[in-house]
C-alpha cells in the first residue's frame, strides 16, 4: 500500500472525501502511477497533481481510473460534483492565479435533479466513449494478426476488469478488561473529526455499530454518515454534542 503524504489541513472536507477514494482506489488496484498513466490519457504527473489535491481530475480522468480499477463510476462521478463546488468555492476566495488544469468555469449552481441528470449523462458517455474504444481495439489486433488478409480465429478475447477491493477495515470485536475494541486501533485520545481518513476512523464506526448507531459503511472515512451517527451517539451518552471523537467520546465508546 502507498505511502500517501497528508493532505493540506485546510483542505475542504468535500475534496478530501474524493481524494482520499481516488487514492484507496489506486492502491487497492496495485498499479503504480506510472502505470495507471500508461492505462490512461493522463501522464504521471497529472496523476500525482490529482493525487496530492494540488488540482481538481476532471470528469474523464476519474472515469478513467474507475473502470482500470473495475469500478462503477457513478459514485465517483457523485463525489467529483460536489468536490467541484466546493474547489470552485476556494479558487473563487484565492487572489493566487490557478494552474490551467484546475480553472474552473463559472456557473450557477445545479439543483440536485439537474445534477443527478448531469451525471447520468457523463456516465453514459463514458460508457460509449469506452464501448467505442474496445471495438477499435479489437479490430486493431484482428488486423495485426491477419497480417492484413484474414483474421485469425484464436485472437484471445478482453480481459475483464478485477473487481474492486472489498473494504480493508472489519469488526473483529473484543472486550479487554472494561473496554471494547474492534481490532481496528487501540486509541483513546486521538482526535477525529469530518475529513479524518486512518483505522482509528474504522475503529470508532465499529463501536457506533456495537452501541446500535449506524455509521454507514467501515471504510475508514470520517464523513457526514459518520458524523451524524457521532452526534446521535453524544447526545444519548450525555455529552457535549459536537460531532466530534475526543477523549470522552473515546471512553463512551469502549466503556
């Protein structure tokens, strides 16, 4: 698994959530960057531009890396939306001009039906954009291994894309003494909040799950599900209702 450099902690949440996936994603699919770049159009360093959050991928890139990675995009279409509002927001606040790769155009928001019907156009796109390609492909090799005359009939098909990684996080519960643990991280202080992305986030949906509050999914990410699932939590176990996991929400947790 990479070794990813921390993100900028100013960065807005909405963005971190899609980087943070973009990342899990290619390090699930075990290629390197390099590599992902000979699988895509975009060249290494727009990846490690996309990568460290210093530009904002564009629709077709982050389609690309979802199907090398065997992905629906949909979801990540979804993500890219909302993250492109939120850069757009910073870009607008910052006297500094942007890269090329990241200049945003203007516009007024998107009602949530026109952006759902946004990306379920790009996403089609996509989808014919690649049907197109793997066609062209096809015939390409038909005719390399025909020699220009007939082809022949043993040409191998496609291989089909690995599924994706399951989640690297479960709940493996244990109780030690007067404290639970999911076996995720064994913290008390660490601090949490919306953006976090580490097994102490994993760790602290678990006993959301075991205290009967859903988080969502055990991924690992500190987003709003998880967030509101906090909040629920606090105010049922007394404490100060801040969305956050301190210390105190730590011990009510494993107590």
């Amino acid at each position: 698994m990479s070794r990813w450099k921390a993100l900028p902690a100013e960065l807005d949440p909405r963005v971190r959530q899609l980087v943070v996936r973009l990342r899990r994603l290619k390090d699930h699919s075990g290629l390197s960057v390099r590599q992902l770049a000979a699988r895509t159009e975009y060249s290494p360093k727009s990846w490690e531009r996309y990568f460290g959050a210093r530009a904002l991928p564009p629709v077709p890139a982050v389609a690309a890396l979802a199907r090398v990675c065997g992905e629906d995009p949909t979801r990540l279409l979804a993500l890219r939306e909302v993250a492109a509002e939120a850069w757009t927001a910073a870009v607008a606040e910052s006297e500094a001009d942007p890269e090329p790769e990241i200049v945003l155009s203007e516009r007024p928001p998107l009602s949530p039906e026109r952006r759902v019907l946004r990306i379920a156009l790009v996403a089609g796109s996509v989808t014919l954009v690649l049907a197109v390609a793997s066609a062209v492909l096809v015939t390409v090799r038909l005719m390399d291994d025909g020699g220009g005359g007939t082809a022949r009939s043993s040409t191998a098909p496609l291989a089909a894309p690995a599924p994706a990684s399951p989640s690297p996080y479960a709940c493996r519960m244990e109780r030690v003494g007067e404290h639970w643990y999911a076996g995720n991280s064994r913290t008390q202080q660490e601090n949490l909040a919306v953006g976090s992305d580490d097994p102490a986030v994993a760790e602290a949906q678990c006993l959301l799950r075991r205290a009967g509050i859903s988080p969502g999914g055990i991924d690992g990410i500190f987003g709003p599900l998880t967030e509101h699932a906090v909040k629920s939590f606090q105010k049922r176990a007394g404490l100060t209702v801040d969305g956050m996991v301190g210390p105190d929400t730590w011990k009510a947790l494993r107590g």
